[in-house]
C-alpha cells in the first residue's frame, strides 16, 4: 500500500486536498472520481524521516481507552465527526496521538468514513478497532459502538497485567537468585580461595568445586555472556520460524502451572473479542479471523482458523472448538448453548467475564507454587556455597585442635 498525496476541484470549484492509502496511482485517481472530484495532482507521499526514541510518545492502551470514550461520549452528545476530532486532538498529550487524530480529521473532512480514516494507522487502531466502527456507522450506533470498545480495550488490558504479572514473578526472583550467586562466585568466593592457598592441607571436594566454578566465571564470563545472547538469539530466530511457534507455543500450554494461566488468559480474549464483535454487527466470519489474529498463541490461532474455516462450509463454531481439545469443555458446551438459543454475543460475554476470575486463581495458584520452590532453590545454592566455603575451616580446627 502507497500514500497518495492529491489535489483537485470540486464540481462547484472548490480546491480540495487530501491523502489516500492505496495499491497504485490509478486505483487513488478511481476513488478520487467516484467522489466527482476533478484532480489536478496526485503524487505518493515522501517518507517521513523520524529521530524520536522509539518510546515515549507511543500510543499506550490506556490512552487509547480514554480517547475512545471521550469520543463516544461527544457522539453521543450530537457533535459532528470532525468536531469531536478536533476537540480530541487539542486535549491529546502525546504529540504521536495527536498528529494521528488530526490526520484522521483531515480524511474525513476530504470525504473518507470515519473507519476508512482509521485503517489508515493500524498501530494505534486495529483491525478489530476499524471493524467495530464501520459496523458502528452501518447501523447508525456509532457511540454505543465506541463504548464497547473502550469496555472492551480496559478489560483485555487488565487481562494482559494479570498475565504479565504472573509471569513477572518468577522472573525476578530468578534473577535475584542468578544475581545472588554470581555476586558469590566472582566477589565472596575468591577472598576465601586466597585464604585457603596458604592452608596445605588437601581442600574438601565441595570446596574445590565451587573454587573452579568462581575461576571458570571470573576468567571466561564473556563466554558465558556470549553463551546466553546466543541462546536467547537462537531462542527468538527459531520462534520466528512457523514450526518454532508451534512447537514453544504448545510446550507454554502444556507446563504445569504457567500453561493453565495462559490458557484460560487465551480463552478469556477469544470469548471476549469474539462477543464484542459479535455483539456489534461483525459478520461471524470475520470476526473469527480478527479474533484469531489477536490470540495470542498459534495454537489457539490454528484451532479458531480451523472453526472458521468449518462454519464456511456449513459447520458449527462448538464442533471445531471440541476436536482441537484446545478449549474446555465447559466453554465449547456454553458456545453450543449460545448458537441454540441465538444469544452467542451474550454467553461469550459470560465465559469471558467467568475467565476474567479464572486468571486470577491460576495467577494466585501460581505464585503459592513458585514461592515456596524458589526459595528453597536459592536457599540450596547460597547455603551450599556457604557450606563449600566453611568445611576448610571446620577442617582447620580440627587439626589445631588434634
């Protein structure tokens, strides 16, 4: 896709200009005519050439949540389209966010719907964000529309902190632990090794084990360094890859513990996203390709492909679910449910609302599991060092003593 910058008349000769996010020049000068506008230059636009730090001024979730029930808010009101921009654009922090709002104003001053307008900044507005609106201007709900979605962004938000948070845990307290130990074999364990070569006697076995392993760390951590970027390098490349993904992404949903958050987090945005653009006036097929797109997961993408793909050809969303064993039970009977009684908007609302709590359960189960395995782990390590260390002396006083 090009931008186009044009320049033309209108029917009564009025000078207009605009910009269009095209395929080809000939495809902008056909949209440009549809619109009956008599065009006098269109040209691609240069490329921007931008320096800022590549955070900072980015569009966060929470900004996003608060412009858009601003924005329903002001609908809701009786205010013209591009008012509502215009009064948004001067109130926004972010100088990102509000040269996107400004030029979304501008498009739709040129002619463009308000959705058109918005696909054309995908990182701050989504497909699903685009999706929800057109069907909001299709039926003429325009500010209910633009509320769900600001319900909808905040939850799924929250559900991404929870998620993040169970597994920022265990995170840092192996870091600490790594931290720990490192700080013990490079600093600590050296006093004592200068101590010990004046003893004579024959070194205990632990002693000298941990001894090699500080002069191993201290002469070669730049192997060590070198080891663990080219691990998390190769980690990454080979996640890149379609049966890399597949294969971390299935071992993440089958670890103990880890694997139930993730997986309730990832049936909890499916059932939210999907009942959101359900309840909206999305088509079921599309919506369960945006769904699949915002999963998460690829096993989880390849399962709602599959149901999409299965109700194409006259199917059920339930039996597809059931045979990739990726969802619950509970969850494909409720969807069963929901398409029997037409109310399927309503019942993905409650397995996701029921999944919400679900998450926080599993995140709790989690941390009451790592706690107790960590400490004990990192309790092992330094009190083995420690151990390692004090034997010589023990040895020392023995023969004094003899």
């Amino acid at each position: 896709m090009t931008t186009f910058i044009w320049r033309g008349k209108t029917t009564g000769g009025e000078t207009v200009s605009g910009e269009l996010t095209v395929n080809s020049r000939g495809e902008a000068l056909a949209q440009l005519r549809k619109r009956k506008i008599i065009v006098t230059s269109v040209k691609p636009k240069p490329k921007e050439i931008n320096f800022k730090l590549p955070f900072g001024d980015r569009v966060s979730t929470k900004d996003l949540a608060i412009f858009t029930r601003q924005f329903a808010t002001m609908i809701n009101a009786g205010l013209p389209l591009v008012q509502c921009l215009d009064i948004l654009s001067r109130q926004l922090e972010k100088e990102a966010f509000r040269t996107i709002t400004k030029k979304v104003m501008s498009d739709i001053e040129g002619g463009s719907t308000l959705s058109e307008a918005l696909s054309r900044h995908p990182r701050p507005f989504d497909e699903l964000y685009v999706n929800m609106v057109n069907a909001g201007e299709a039926g003429g709900i325009l500010d209910t529309i633009l509320v769900r979605l600001a319900e909808y962004i905040e939850k799924i938000e929250a559900l991404k902190r929870k998620i993040k948070g169970a597994m920022m845990y265990p995170t840092v307290v192996f870091l600490v632990a790594a931290g720990a130990t490192l700080f013990m074999l490079m600093f600590i364990i050296p006093t004592f090794s200068k101590m010990f070569s004046d003893f004579g006697a024959e070194l205990p076995g632990p002693t000298r084990v941990v001894m090699g392993l500080s002069d191993l760390i201290r002469g070669y951590w730049w192997a060590g360094a070198i080891a663990v970027g080219a691990v998390v390098f190769g980690t990454k490349k080979y996640y890149s890859t379609n049966r890399g993904k597949h294969q971390i992404d299935a071992l993440l949903l089958r670890m103990p513990v880890l694997g139930d958050v993730l997986r309730k987090g990832a049936v909890s945005r499916f059932t939210r996203t999907l009942g959101t653009l359900v309840s909206s006036g999305v088509p079921i097929l599309d919506g369960l390709e945006i769904t699949a797109k915002t999963a998460g997961n690829v096993i989880v993408k390849d399962a709602i492909m599959h149901a999409r793909t299965s109700i194409r050809e006259g199917d059920t969303i339930a039996n597809p679910l059931r045979q990739s064993q990726v969802f619950p039970p509970m969850v494909v009977q409720m969807i069963t449910v929901g398409e029997e009684t037409g109310a399927l908007d309503q019942m993905l609302t409650k397995i996701a609302d029921f999944y919400d709590d679900e998450v926080d359960t599993a995140v709790d189960a989690l941390t009451s599991v790592i706690e107790p395995v960590m400490i004990v782990v990192m309790g092992a390590i330094v009190g083995g060092m420690v151990v390692a260390m004090y034997l010589p002396i023990f040895k020392m006083v023995d023969v004094i003593a003899g």
